[in-house]
C-alpha cells in the first residue's frame, strides 16, 4: 500500500469516525475497544502488541549493552598483553609469554607460534614445513577463524581438548618468511568464522614486530 493510499485512509477514517465507534467486530480484530461513547482504548491484543514491542526493544538494548561490555572487555585484555609481550626478552621468552596471556588472559588452551622453513626457528617455536602456512589459512590470507581441524596438531598433547581455533600470519625479519599465530580454544564455538579477527590480527602485527628485535639464533 502506497503512502497516498495510507493518507486516504486516515482521512476518511477522520471524517467517519462512526464507522470504528459502530463496528465491533472490526475494533476487535484491530485489537482495540470502546470504553466511552468516543474514546477508543487499547484492547488485549493492542496491549499484547505493544508488550511484546517493549520486550523486544528491552532484548535488543541488552544485547547491545552485552556486545558492548564483551568488546571493551576484550579490548582491555588485549591492551594488557600487549604490554605483557613487550616485556619479552628474546623469541623464546615471547612465544612463551604469547601462549599464557592466550590461558590466563583470555581462558584458551594456548597459543603456538609457528615459523615456516628453510631457515633457522626460534627456540619454543613450532616448524611448519614450506607452505605450511598457506594450507592451514587456505590461501594467502590474513587470519582464518573456525573449526580448522587441521590446525589443532599445532597445539601438540594439548589438542584433544582443542575445538576451534584463531590463526593469524605473521612475517617476521622478512616478509617472504611465513609464520602464524595459532590460538585455541575449547569451545567449538569460541571462534567461528563470522568474527573479526581485528583483535586477533593486532596480537599478531605486536608479535611480529617485537620479534624483530633479535637476530634467530
């Protein structure tokens, strides 16, 4: 129905204001009712409307409300490992410290650092063979979020308890050097493909760029 036909609606409905006094049957179907000789109230079905309108609205703004206290609260955390990852002392010590702020910070199961060969890894590094990196992201892309069951090895005598995972690329001391970041988590539905991983990507530049400090030795 065209907005024009709506204003013809209400006008004639203005000039016949007859036509719902007399009619109960249509005010009932509309949810209305005639408490006075020209007050026309809300009925059950209006009320009920108008209940359900409020709850739904209320559902809404919790949700937000919710969305919103998870975000900052991530952000916070996230802010906190970064200082966390800035206080390492050689690749060791920041894979290590990469893989307790995943349990302590945000209750994973851990988090792997990976590097690709040729070329020397990093003491507490995991070793991916060439192309490695690509197969577990599926491609050239940036991070990958889901139930990726061929990233849960990573995680070695931890990955029985592995069901969903967050991976991130990363490029240390040279850009064609591939590695990752692997996350887990024990909820299948603790990373899913439909998140952002906007969190998880910046863990993975500060990583990579707090490598960069030392030579591998």
């Amino acid at each position: 129905m065209s907005g024009t036909q709506v204003e013809m609606i209400k006008g004639w409905l203005r000039e016949q204001p007859d036509m719902l006094h007399s009619d109960p049957d249509l005010l009932a179907e509309l949810g209305l009712r005639v408490d006075s000789a020209n007050v026309v109230d809300f009925g059950p079905k209006a009320l009920a409307r108008a209940k359900a309108a409020k709850a739904a609205e209320s559902s809404a703004r919790k949700e937000i409300e919710t969305t919103a206290r998870a975000n900052f609260t991530a952000q916070a955390h996230t802010h906190g490992a970064v200082l966390d990852l800035l206080e390492a002392r050689n690749p060791s010590d920041l894979g290590r410290r990469m893989d307790e702020l995943a349990t302590l910070r945000f209750g994973l199961v851990g988090a792997v650092t990976a590097l690709e060969e040729p070329g020397r890894v990093p003491a507490g590094w995991m070793t991916l063979q060439t192309g490695g990196v690509d197969a577990l992201l599926n491609g050239r892309r940036m991070a990958r979020l889901g139930q990726v069951k061929s990233a849960f090895p990573l995680f070695g005598d931890r990955a029985p308890v592995v069901r969903s995972v967050a991976l991130a690329r990363i490029g240390p001391w040279t850009p064609q050097r591939c590695g990752l970041i692997a996350f887990g988590s024990p909820d299948p539905d603790g990373f899913t493909p439909q998140m952002g991983s906007d969190l998880i990507g910046f863990l993975a530049r500060v990583a990579e760029r707090i490598a960069e400090r030392w030579p591998i030795l």
